[in-house]
C-alpha cells in the first residue's frame, strides 16, 4: 500500500521534465542561484567599491554593463544584487509558508468554527493589498532588507493558507484518509502523515509563484528606498538611481530590470510548469 | 434571497472588525509618541501632553480606545496628519480619485487588451497565436512594473518626446493634458491585470467552448464564430466581470509604484511620502481604506456574480 | 470699415494676451508651514518672495534697497528709524502702517516656536511714532540686524488676521506681496493668484503662480524640457549640459551665499549619546576621511566649491587661512585609535530624499567606510528632517543653509548657546563671546578676524562639518524674461514676465 504515493511523483516528474520551457526556466533559476552563492568569485569588481574617475561610464571592456553615478560596476552589482532578491524569496517563502500551511492544514482538517475565525483573519489579511501592507510593516520595523522579507512574508502568508486549507478539504475526503481515521488513529497523526503529504504538490506550486511574487516585492521595496539600503547593492535600488539619471546613464536602468524580470519569469515558469505537471486535470 | 450570497453578507461583518483589529494594532504598533508629535512646540510641558492626550483617548484601557476609534470612523474621521496637521480624510478625498482615475483607465485598457487576446488564444488553441498570447501574458505578469514605467519613459517621452514623462493634470483642468500625463501609467498599471484576464479569458473560454450546451449548439448547425459569441464568450465574460472588483488590490498596490515613477500625486504615493514622512497616522489611513475597499467590492463582485449568472440566481 | 476691423483685431489679439497667465515655478522640495514666524525651510522663503513683501530687500549687489520701507536712520547705535510706505495693504484689505510692524515684530519676538528670535533677539521694544514711522530701540548694536530685515524676520503681517488665525496662520497666510494665497496640496503645489491691490502692480505680470515641489531631478528635467514648469528654481550641475543644449531653455548661475553641513547631536536629548556625538576626537577623524574635492567632482560636476567654513569664499568675511583639508585617512586611522573606540563605529545620519543629498550620502558612506566608520542613512523627507532635528530626534544630520547676506545669518543662530536653529545645541563660551563682538562691531576686518578666532575653537570641536558651497543655478523657458539673479537665490517675481 505504501508505493501508492510513489507512483504518482515519478510520473509528474517525467511531466515537468517533458517541458521543454519549463526546463530550461529551472536552468536559469539554478545559474542565478548559482551566481549568487558563487557572486565573490564571478563578480569582476567590488559591488560597493567607489572609483571617482569612472562615473556613470557606458558599457565597455572594462566594465561590461557600464557603472554607476558613484563608480560602482553594474555587472557585479547586478550578481551581487541575484544574493538580495534570492534570499528575499526564499526567506520570505519560507516564513509565509511556515505560517500559512499550518494554518490551512488546521483550518481544512479542523473545520467548525476554527476554520471560521481563520479564515475571517485570512480574509481580512488579505483585504489589504500586498504591496501597502509590505510598506506599513517596513514602516513600522524600519527600512532595511530584513525587514522587508519579514513583511513579504507576513503579506504571502494568507494566500498559502488558502491553497494549503483548500487542498487539505480536498484531501481528506481521500477514501484512505479516511479509512486511517476509522482505525482509530489521534488526529494529528493523520493531519501529518495522511494528509500533509497530498497537499504538498499544491503548496509547491503556490511556493514557486510566490517565489517570483516576492522577488518583486523585495525590488519595489528597495526601489521605494524600503527595503535594502545602500552601499549594499539589489536590483531594485539599483533602478531607483537609474530612474534620477535616465537621460545621462540610460544603461543603468536596462540591466537590473532584466535581471529581475529573467529570474522572476523562470520561477513563474517552472511554477506553471509544476501546476500542469502535478494536476494531470489542466 | 440566495442562501450562499446572505452567506457572504453576513461574513463580511466579522471580516471588517478584524480589518478594524489589524489596523487599531498597527496604528499602537508604529513608532513615535503622538502626543509628543502633535504637541509641536509645547512638547517639553507636561499638562499639555497629559491634556493631548485625554483628547486622544490614550490614557484610557485599550479596549475603550478601540471603541473610540470605530465610532470616529464611523463619523468619517480618520485622525490627523502627523505632517501637515490635516485631517486625513480631506487628504484621502483629495488623493484617491486621482487613482481612481488612473485605475479606471488602467482597467479599461487591461480589458481592451486582455479580453480580446484571451479569446484569441482559447480559439486557436495550440496554435501560435495561442502561444504568443501565453507567452506575452506571462512576460507582464513577470515585468517589475516600475522597470516597465521606466523603460517606456525613456522611450517616448525622453528619446521620442511624444509624452510628458511626469506629473498629473486633473481633466477638469485640460482634458488633452490629462490624457497625457496619464496614458503611460495606466497602461503600465493595466499591464499586469492584461496578463491576468488574458489567462482567465482563455481558460474560461477553453472549458465554455467544451460544455455540453455549446457542443450541442454545434450538433444543432450553429456556425463556429455563432458557437463563439452566442455561448462561450457569455459564459466566460462571467468571470472576467467580477475579477475586475478582485483586482482592486493589484491595482492599488502597483499605483504605488506607478505613482512614484510618474510622480503621480495620488492614493499610492501618499502612503510612500507618509512613511518618509514619518507620518504613521496616513499609512494607517490608507491602510483602513483600502482593506475597507476592497472588502466592499469582493462582496460587491460576489452579488454581481450571483445577479448576472442566471443559473446561481434560484441557488 | 476696415479700420474698425483692425482695431477690433487688435484689442481681440490684446485681450487674449492678457487672458490668464499662469507661472509655473519647481522647488526642490516641499515647503513646511507657510508662516514667517515659525519657517525654516530656503523654499518656504521662495514661495514667500511671492507672497510676502519685506521692510527691506536685497539686489544684485546685494545691498539693502526699500520694500515695505522706504528709508531708515539710525538715531544712534541702538535705534534704528524706519519710514514706511504709503498706501499699502494686505491681501486682506487691513492697511499696513506702523501698527502692524510694531505687531509682526513682536510676534517674531514672543511667539512660540518662532525661528526669528535668533535673527532679531538683540530687539528690545518698538515704538510707534506716527503712522508711516517705527524706532526699534536695540539692547545692544548688532550690525547685522538690518541685513535680518531683508529676509522673514522682516516681512509683515496684518494684525487683526493674524491675531485671530494664531498657530494657524499657516493654513491660509496674509501678507502683502504681489501674490495671494489660493490654495496648497501637501507634496504637490501651492497655488498662488495676482493680488489687485499690490502696491507695486505694475510690476506684476502673472495672473497665477504653482510652485510644485519636485525633489527628483529627474522629474524635475523632463517636466523643465517638456515645457510642464517655466522656471526650476535649482538645477543640478550633473544636469546643466542637458539645459545648455535646449535651445528652448536657459540657464543663470550666481555665487551662492550657503553651505550644505553634516550637524552632529552634541548635547539634544538621548540621541547625543552616540559614541561619534560624545567624542571630537572621532568628529575630526570623520572630517579627515571625507574628501570634499571629490565628493563635489562626482556629485555637483565640480560646479561647488569646498569650503569648511560656513560663509562662502566668495565673501570678504571668508577666512582665507583657513582652508578646506585634503583628506587624510591616515589621519582619521590614527585619532580612531587615539580615542579608543572599536571600529567599526556605526554613525546614524539623517539625510533628507532629495537628488543631491541621497547621493552625497552615499559618497560620504564609502569615504568614510575606509576609516572604520558605518555610516547608516536614514532616509526621510526634508521638513520632516527639520521637525526631527527640533525634538532631537536625530544622530548626525546632512543638512544646508541657503544663507544669508550677513555671515551672522549664517553663524548666529547655529553656533551659539541657546539658539532656536542650534540643533546640536552645541554650547561653547569661546565661540558665544566671539559671535556676540562680532554682532556688534561694523568694520569688516575686525569682524573676520573674531570669526577666524571663532573658527579655530569650531574646528575643534566640529558639532558641525562644513563640506562646501553650492552655486546658485537657476533653469527657466527662453520664453522667460525679467528674472534677477540675487545671490540669495531667491525668485524675484517683480519684473518677471513669460512671452507668448
């Protein structure tokens, strides 16, 4: 009975991999990731290092994708940057979902009127729209990238409780779930090793799109000077300055943009590629 | 009345007072005294402060502080600006409609766009134009769109000098300005809700055109472009209608960006320059509106929903 | 019939040249409250040459000519006689004479929260002598007194309006300039309409003024270019080649009578005990590492010019044998080290969201990293800087001065003990006693020598780094005529007048 659960995961596998786009989005996320694990190596230059006679210098040998109005090399300010964005993904997914998946696990399993008072929070949570609700809490906390992922990750947490709760109502109603109910097991017990499993899939989807979500989150936070501050380098401050010298230094605003729209369609991608792959039904 | 919908209408009470809850804690939440900020001048003597603050309720247990706050909402007031000493409903009344202007625009263009690409791309499933609509609807939702702003600013306002880069002028004042100022914002605002009921278009369209009804329109003799229009397109519009309401939040949260890229002197960029201001009551102002906002429209978009559906209707 | 026709023409094409003209003026950012009393902000003073007139103002050559008043004697060295204008009224209607200035002064004086104490405290009493004449009676002769006339100490307010408006004044001001107050949208414009009865109508040649703030440069250029603004009372030096190749724009530079300073919290509060605010030693070691040559090349294009005085080199009272220093990290290692303290030391500035300031911020963080500083900027709006810096809610503050044409203007009100503008509250006998001769002595000579005295003690004590110099440069329409260029950079709007 136990390779029941086995199967399924193989042969979504063998979906995802069929796609081709998707795939290849999965290759660029890994190079980002890579880029910002390996950035000390790969970046030419100090990001935060100043040089008074090269400002704002177009794009040459030298410095391939041009420097700043301080001096500083784009080009390792842009790998350096991948560090601010990627962590912010990930931190802030991660705290959403920690908070957000135990909540849907409970309220869909619980039910009653658990599942209403959390899913009133939820709703009221999420009456606010993400973005203001990020800046009031950086408001609050104080502006600095910490910060910032804390409060992406308070503003995604309700949407993992949704997914989280609603493929937890879908799962229980699974014949074996509940058969393991009917033996006699505590609840937790098959909240955690009956159903948890089953709403995996769903949760990972929700995962990688908000992956993507909050690397533009963390960019529009440093774009509004919210999120993390100077000399250390994201790809939003970085826009934020290109903005002030659009006419002197155009090149300052093409590298950070495409930076972050690369890496935020790769995870949007691999995200729907997941959803097609895991969701036979699409 | 619908069963489900009195439903829904008796569970936006209970979500509102915890909308109320979120803010009253956000609000003691905020750094900075109030007494000592709006004291000004007076701040170093001590009866003024004691007395600020029995006007404000502070010295009161917090539970009656909350009861006080509801009612001055209730009444329309949202407290005082830290910054200009306004009171922040004349701000917000002069703000939002300037976003409601933009947004409107934007959301006609979304739907201009976004609706007609959908139906493209669920007509020709498979084929390119279903491909490059995907492709084109994922590249929007995957633009920054401040990045997007920028980019289109040095496009055609500093290479090409077609547009005003920035800045806002009110229809009443010059309706071609007007125009303008704001074309470019909306469409940058528009884009991302394009993207969004583009791909609702199409998978609306996708599983209409696939219902029974419409094959047996088809069985009947119907032509495809009857099939299209009579059945799918109204069954899929359904949705497409209502999402406008739901989207309130993108649009609210990317007028924040687009507002401070084109220096747009709107609902966003109010709570941007609050914080910068250190000005914590308008950031809890705006954070009320907009969740208050968007709470109405959801059960809004629920009813209308339910009205234009025939077959929710009896329940 | 034809004549008629032409006539006819002629007065159409007359009147609908003089249907409304509207100026359009960009401040670098927004004003605080419109007040005379209680501003403190270089473009509140732009939005008030609008809409308040002064006893005194300021020409090119920067002397004194009349305004409100139309001559002054001093009867002896501690009272000055003023003559004032005929027939002038405030927007109000109330007619200004002798009575209003008796009551403007004593407000400037007595108010709480007035910012002018500082300008005008050596005022003992004024007496009215008849309608059209005032006699301010001095405690002691303070030379720069009349030069304090010349800016908000001496523009004047109705006394019946004003009385009743109190502290909210602000919210719809009363003066007597050429402008009347209209309306103002905080962070977005402050509109202004043509005042009938203007003394000076004639003059006058605008129906309407906006004074939109706009703090990015960038902003502020496009809007410049694409004709949306008829003048930007600053322009960038980074963004002067751009203006020079418009052929539709022009450009005026004057020397400029400020500096932009670093203010430290030597004593206000509990943020004065910050390791950096409770040490000189690792204030100069700050000044060491900063080199200001530098930091004026990559941000103002080198237009700017170093200074570590606060009055600019341009004035005779500039002490030449004191000149701006070299960086020296050597330096600045060694009295780090001198003082003990561990590095690196987090220093907190506040740093108002304007174009220039944000980016000298980030060019002072680095120079200053090399030394064992972390320099942590803390972002916030430009008035609210100034309410922060009021309550002493700040570390260290990158903050300017518009100047003044008398070096008090520039000095009195920081340095000395007590002051209203003397954020630090930084307190010294040596610089207070030096400040005070130097008020009351007129001969140029002797006063820089008491200021270069008074220098030497600042210097060792540094609760306020000098870094330069700005430049007064002013962008505006071709279309444009009229416009003085006062080195106080203020915009005259007499005279002013945009062609069709």
């Amino acid at each position: 009975m136990a390779d029941r659960t086995i199967g399924p995961r193989y042969e979504a596998l063998a979906r995802f991999l069929e796609r081709r786009v998707a795939v290849a989005a999965l290759a660029v996320i890994v190079l980002f990731v890579l880029a910002a694990v390996f950035a000390p190596l790969l970046a030419p230059y100090d990001p935060t290092a100043t040089s008074w006679s090269a400002i704002r210098k177009a794009p040459s040998v030298a410095h391939w994708m041009g420097t700043d109005e301080n001096g500083r090399d784009v080009l390792s300010r842009v790998i350096f940057g991948a560090r601010a964005s990627l962590l912010a993904g990930a931190v802030a997914v991660a705290i959403a979902a920690g908070i957000g998946l135990p909540a849907g696990l409970l309220a869909g399993f619980a039910r009653g009127w658990i599942d209403a008072v959390l899913s009133r929070i939820v709703d009221a949570v999420l009456a606010c729209p993400f973005l203001i609700l990020a800046i009031a809490l950086a408001a609050i906390l104080g502006p600095n990238l910490t910060n910032a992922m804390i409060a992406i990750g308070i503003s995604s947490a309700p949407r993992f409780m949704r997914v989280a709760r609603a493929a937890t109502l879908e799962a229980a109603a699974l014949e074996y779930v509940e058969a393991a109910r009917a033996i006699g097991n505590p609840p937790w017990r098959v909240a955690v090793f009956h159903v948890l499993p089953n709403i995996v899939p769903p949760v990972l989807v929700q995962a990688t799109l908000a992956i993507a979500a909050a690397i533009i989150a963390e960019a529009s936070l440093s774009f509004l000077g919210l999120g993390q501050q100077p000399p250390d380098p994201s790809w939003g401050s970085m826009l934020n300055a290109a903005q002030r010298f659009l006419t002197q230094a155009p090149w300052l605003a093409v590298f950070p943009g495409l930076a972050i729209f690369l890496c935020v369609l790769s995870f949007n991608l691999v995200g729907d590629g997941l959803r097609d792959a895991l969701d036979p039904r699409a | 009345m619908n069963a489900q919908l009195a439903g829904r209408i008796a569970q936006v009470v209970p979500t509102l007072l915890l909308v109320s809850l979120l803010v009253f804690c956000l609000q003691h939440l905020m750094p900075g005294d109030p007494a000592i900020v709006l004291a000004g001048e007076e701040r170093g003597d001590p009866v003024v402060l004691a007395q600020i603050r029995a006007e404000l309720w502070l010295d009161r247990p917090l539970p009656l502080q909350y009861w006080h706050w509801i009612g001055q909402i209730a009444h329309g007031d949202f407290g005082i600006s830290w910054h200009t000493r306004e009171p922040i409903a004349k701000l917000i009344a002069q703000k939002l409609p300037v976003t409601l202007q933009v947004g409107g625009m934007a959301f006609v263009i979304a739907v201009l766009i976004g609706v007609p690409a959908g139906i493209v791309a669920a007509v020709c499933r498979g084929k390119v134009w279903d491909y490059a609509a995907t492709a084109a609807a994922l590249a929007g939702l995957s633009t920054p769109n401040f990045w997007l702003g920028i980019m289109l600013i040095l496009l055609l306002s500093v290479h090409l000098g077609w547009l005003p880069p920035s800045g806002f002028v009110p229809p009443s004042e010059d309706w071609r300005q007007s125009l303008a100022t704001t074309i470019m914002p909306a469409f940058v605002l528009g884009n991302a809700i394009a993207a969004i009921l583009m791909r609702h278009t199409r998978s609306a369209m996708l599983t209409a055109m696939s219902q029974d009804f419409v094959r047996t329109a088809r069985a009947k003799g119907l032509s495809e472009m009857g099939v299209i229009v009579g059945h799918a397109l109204r069954n899929a519009l359904l949705p497409v209608v209502t999402l406008g309401a739901l989207e309130l939040g993108t649009l609210l949260s990317g007028a924040v960006l687009t507002e401070q890229v084109f220096s747009i002197p709107g609902f966003g960029k109010m709570i941007v320059d609050a914080v910068f201001n250190r000005d914590y009551p308008v950031v809890q102002g705006v954070v009320l509106v907009t969740a208050f906002l968007t709470v109405m429209l959801n059960l809004a978009a629920d009813i209308l929903y339910v009205v234009i559906n025939p077959r929710l209707r009896d329940g | 019939m034809r004549r008629l026709l032409l006539a006819a023409a002629c007065l159409m094409s007359l009147l609908t040249a003089a249907q409304a003209q509207t100026l359009r003026i960009a401040l670098r950012e927004d004003a605080d409250g419109l007040d005379p009393t209680l501003a403190r902000s270089y473009v509140g003073r732009i939005v008030f040459a609008g809409l308040c007139d002064k006893l005194f103002d300021l020409n090119e050559k920067l002397e004194i000519v009349p305004q409100l008043a139309t001559g002054y004697e001093w009867a002896d060295p501690v009272t000055l006689v003023l003559h004032l204008r005929q027939g002038v009224t405030f927007h109000n209607g109330e007619p200004f004479d002798a009575t209003a200035v008796k009551y403007t002064l004593e407000r400037h004086l007595t108010m709480q929260g007035s910012f002018r104490r500082g300008e005008i405290g050596t005022i003992d009493h004024v007496d009215i002598v008849d309608p059209a004449t005032v006699r301010i009676v001095l405690k002691t002769p303070t030379s720069p007194l009349l030069a304090q006339l010349t800016d908000r100490a001496g523009m004047m307010l109705p006394p019946k309006a004003t009385e009743a408006a109190g502290k909210d004044f602000a919210q719809h001001p009363i003066c007597s300039g050429p402008f009347m107050f209209n309306e103002r949208v905080a962070q977005d414009r402050i509109v202004l309409d043509r005042f009938p009865g203007y003394w000076d109508a004639a003059n006058v040649h605008f129906d309407k003024v906006v004074y939109r703030p706009m703090p990015d440069s960038a902003v502020l250029m496009a809007n410049l270019r694409a004709n949306a603004i008829d003048l930007a009372e600053r322009v960038l030096p980074t963004d002067v080649a751009a203006v020079k190749a418009d052929t539709k724009l022009r450009l005026t530079t004057s020397p400029g009578l400020g500096y932009e300073g670093i203010t430290f919290n030597i004593d206000h509060g509990d943020r004065s005990k910050a390791p950096i605010n409770q040490n000189a030693l690792l204030r100069q070691a700050f000044e060491a590492a900063i080199d200001r040559q530098a930091l004026v090349e990559v941000v103002y294009a080198g237009m700017y010019q170093p200074n570590a005085q606060a009055i600019s080199p341009a004035s005779p009272f500039h002490v030449a044998e004191i000149p701006p220093p070299p960086r020296d990290l050597a330096r600045a290692k060694a009295l780090i080290k001198q003082a003990g303290v561990p590095t690196p030391i987090v220093v907190n500035i506040n740093v108002p969201t304007t174009a220039g300031p944000t980016q000298e911020a980030e060019v002072i963080q680095a120079m200053v990293r090399e030394a064992g500083f972390d320099l942590k900027i803390n972002l916030i709006e430009f008035a609210s800087s100034l309410s922060a810096a009021a309550q002493g809610n700040f570390e260290s503050w990158l903050i300017g001065w518009s100047g003044r044409a008398d070096p008090d203007g520039n000095l009195y009100a920081f340095l000395h003990t007590g002051t209203q503008q003397n954020d630090a509250r930084y307190s010294n006998a040596t610089v207070d006693a030096m400040l005070d001769q130097a008020r009351s002595v007129s001969d140029v000579a002797a006063r820089r020598a008491l200021y270069a005295k008074m220098w030497q003690q600042e210097r060792a004590d540094l609760p306020l780094i000098y870094l330069f110099t700005p430049v007064n440069i002013v962008g505006m329409s071709a279309k444009l005529s009229g416009f003085k260029p006062v080195p106080d950079g203020m915009i005259r709007l007499q005279g002013m007048a945009l062609a069709k």
